[in-house]
C-alpha cells in the first residue's frame, strides 16, 4: 500500500500518519507539504490512496485535487478539512474527492473513510 499524504503542518502529518501506521502497518507513506508538490508526486508515481489537506500554501489541495483527475489520475483522494461548511464539502466533491473528513472528527472517522474507498464496489447490484 502507497500512501501520499500532503499536509503544510507537520502535526496534522503526524497525526495521519500514526493513524496509517496502525491500519497499515507495512504501508509505505510518503509526505508534501503543498499543492504543488502534490499534483508533482502524483504524477511519478503510482499511489494506492492520497489524503490532503484543502488548504495549503502555493496550491490548496483542492486546486491540485482538480490538476490530478485533469490529467486523469484516478487513485482515491481524501480531503481533510477543519472547514464544517456543507459548501466545501460539496466542492471537494464536485472535484473528484473520494471522501472529505473533518479534521476535528479524524480519530473517529478517518480509519473507516480509509477502508471505505479502498473497497472496491459489490459487483453489478445483485444477490449472491
């Protein structure tokens, strides 16, 4: 499992990644510390899963989120947020987000938000 994870505060990286390290403990993660750096890093490489802040200096992570499907990148992107506002929710959406977790709520959710977009969809709808 590769896991980039941008983020400007090496706190909140941290954070992330000691929460990686407990679901994935075998995982590689890899960190920048801006937009930029994000869409460049992406782009080199393959990765199973990116989580990135929305805000961050020289590109915020939803302009590099909208760089990354532009040149059609499709590895899942968590947005992580301290905004509570339904309006960038839905913005982080609208621009490919695989999910969008609230920073106050990262302990309770992103573990879960973590294992839900990496599960791939039940086949075609119908009953096993």
């Amino acid at each position: 499992m590769k896991i980039l994870i941008a983020d400007d505060h090496a706190a909140m990286k941290l954070l992330v990644k000691k929460i990686l390290a407990t679901e994935y403990p075998s995982g590689l993660i890899e960190e920048v510390k801006n937009g930029l750096e994000l869409v460049t890093k992406a782009r080199s490489d393959h990765w199973d899963l990116v989580i990135s802040d929305i805000s961050m200096p020289v590109m915020t992570g939803l302009e590099a989120l909208e760089e990354i499907r532009k040149h059609s990148l499709r590895v899942p992107v968590i947005i992580l947020s301290s905004h509570h506002e339904e309006q960038y929710v839905q913005h982080a959406l609208r621009a490919g987000a695989s999910a969008y977790v609230h920073k106050h709520r990262i302990h309770e959710d992103l573990s879960a938000t973590i294992r839900r977009v990496l599960t791939p969809p039940s086949g075609n709808g119908t009953p096993k």
